[in-house]
C-alpha cells in the first residue's frame, strides 16, 4: 500500500467514528427530524449509510477479485421509501454499517498494491478504480456524518413541543 492508500483506507475506517460521533447521544424522537419535508430524518441518512455500505462492500470486493466487474446502480430515494427508512432501527443499522466497515477495511489491508488500481465498471458513472471507490466512500461518510451534525444543531435550539 501506498502511503496515500494508506491514508485513504484509515479515513474509510474512521468513518466509523465520524458516524458514532455525530449521533452520540441523541434521543430516539430526534432521529426522527429532518430540515424540510422532503428531505432526509436523521433516521433515514443512517439507514442510507448503512445501505450504501452494503451496496458497496460488494462492489469493492469485485472490484478487488474480479477486476472489470460490472457495478450495477440503485435508486437511493426508492431504497429509501420502499425499504421503510423512515421505521428502521438506526442502531442495527449502525451496528451493521461498523461490522462491514471493519470487514472490508480488514480485506483491503490484505491486497497487493496492485490491487488498488484494479477497476470497476459502473454502468452509470463508467470506470473507477478501487483506490478511487474506497476514497468516495471515505467521503461519504464524512459527508453524511456532517450532514446529521447539522441537523441536530438546527433542532438543538428548539424546545420539543
Ligand atoms: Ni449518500
């Protein structure tokens, strides 16, 4: 592993932690707000969290196995509305999101250094190698984990009703 890959794989691990932390003690009817109607409930970018690390758990290691491999797309919002988001347990999704997390960082710490630019085929956003994919999905934790912490700021100041 490269030191950058290096880097990469240890910022996917903390996203673990980032996640952990932005949800840290909040009460139960608190995952239930979201900043607008349409939008998210904290609930619901959880269970996507956790979603989307199942989808790409698999997609990493094809990517890692079988380079080449097809990626095939999903719809976030369908996921979310015919999946029940909004009734899920956050904390099995958590516990879930954590275990894969570790699982999949623990695999890739195994691969030679070659391994890192083997690429995936996605059918909507093309080719992308593995180091690229474990890097977006550093990110989307981090982004999502922000996203929680922002909309808890927004409610901290409320008074419940
Ligand atoms: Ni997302």
């Amino acid at each position: 592993m490269t030191p950058e890959q290096k880097g990469i794989l240890e910022r996917f691990e903390k996203g673990i932690d980032s996640m952990r932390e932005a949800l840290a003690g909040a009460p139960e009817e608190l995952l239930d707000k979201a900043p607008a109607p349409e939008k998210w409930s904290i609930r619901q970018i959880v269970v996507h969290v956790a979603d989307d690390d199942v989808v790409a758990a698999m997609r990493l290691r094809q990517i890692a196995a079988e380079p080449g491999a097809l990626l095939i797309g999903f719809d976030q919002d369908r996921w979310a509305k015919e999946l029940h988001y909004s009734e899920q347990s956050a904390e099995l999704a958590m516990a879930m999101f954590a275990l894969l997390r570790q699982s999949t960082a623990a695999m890739l710490r195994r691969l030679p250094e070659s391994a890192w630019s083997h690429r995936g085929n996605h059918e909507e956003r093309g080719l992308t190698t593995l180091e690229a994919f474990v890097a977006h999905m550093a990110n989307h934790a981090e982004i999502h984990a922000a996203q929680i912490r922002k909309i808890r700021e927004r409610f901290a100041n409320q008074p419940s009703p």
